[in-house]
C-alpha cells in the first residue's frame, strides 16, 4: 500500500500545483521555463502514475475487503463509467454543451469514475485509489470553477454536432475499453 500512496501522492500532487500553489508554479515556470517545467511535470505524474499501477497491483495480491457491494452497484458502476468517459470526450471536443456548461468536463469525468468505482468495489486499495481520484476532482473541480468565475472565463457556445461528436468519441472510447481492454489490463471484467 505504501507504493500506492506514494504514486498518488506524486500523480495527484503534480495535477494539484496549478490550484495549490498557482503563485509558486507561476514563479517556478519564470525561472526554468515554460518546457522544462512541462518535461519535470511530465516526468512526476508519470513515474507516479507507476508507481499507481504497481502499487495497485501489490495490494491487491493482499486484499483487505472492507464491504461487498450489491450486484447491481457493479451494473450501476457500467453506466456512470459510460457517462464518465463522455465527460472525458467533452473536454476535447470543441463547442459542446457539456463544456459550455460545465467548463471542466474532464474533472467531471473523473468524479462520475471513481465515485462508481467506489460503489462497485469494497476492498481498502480500491477505497484509496478511487477515493483519492474522487477528493482530488471534487477539490481540483471546485477550485477551477471558482478560478472561472473570478477570471470572467466564458466557453464557445455549444452545438449538436459538437455534442454528437462528444457522444460518440466517448461511447466508441468506452465501449473499445470495457469490451477489449478492462479485463486484459486491469484484470477484472467490468460486466461480472
């Protein structure tokens, strides 16, 4: 578990500078510069992000289960997952209703994620990778919002195409993952 949190510490804490710290990011970018702070960026969040993966792996060879979900929490989990990966195509398919409404689809996306995860799973590493995710989008989300409204930031107008294009992207993307992907990389079927 110590790998995990490691990694989550790295992974999130990178994706959390820009809200924490905007001051000492702003600072650090004028000193090194705009690509050597992406390039050391780029470089956390990935060794973090592996640090996840085989964090994750290691505690579930020890599962600890905290409590078992009803059946059709996992069904549930199918559907918010399918929402959530629309979330995540909204973010970078231009002039779509759910950005212009939402101005941080992808972060919306991610909360859809990891609060199903949460629900159709019971056991402690799923709780601190999914609630981690979950805080740190809640979190990350509320503060983007807020950084809107005070910047005055207003998103192009939304249309269908736009809209159509975002379903589409986003059901294709989960449909390839869920069907094909989930059980080969993460080793669970998502519809069992």
């Amino acid at each position: 578990m110590p790998i995990l949190i490691l990694g989550l510490v790295l992974f999130l804490g990178a994706h959390s500078v820009h809200m924490l710290a905007p001051g000492w990011r702003k600072r650090a970018i004028a000193r090194i510069g705009f690509l050597p702070w992406k390039g050391l960026y780029s470089v956390v969040a990935i060794v973090g992000l592996a640090l996840i993966v085989i964090g994750f792996g290691m505690a579930r060879a020890q599962p600890h289960l905290l409590y078992v979900p009803p059946m059709w929490l996992k069904h549930l989990n199918a559907l918010l997952t399918l929402l959530a990966f629309v979330l995540v195509a909204a973010a970078y398919v231009p002039r779509n209703h759910l950005k212009a409404k939402i101005g941080h689809p992808m972060l919306a996306g991610v909360k859809v994620w990891a609060l199903g995860h949460l629900l159709a799973t019971g056991f402690v590493h799923d709780v601190v990778l999914f609630g981690a995710f979950l805080v740190w989008a809640v979190t990350d989300f509320a503060a983007s919002r807020r950084r809107d409204h005070v910047a005055g930031t207003v998103y192009p107008v939304g249309t269908l195409a736009g809209d159509a294009l975002a379903v589409v992207a986003g059901v294709a993307a989960w449909a390839i993952f869920a069907f094909l992907l989930h059980q080969r990389l993460i080793g669970v079927n998502p519809f069992i």
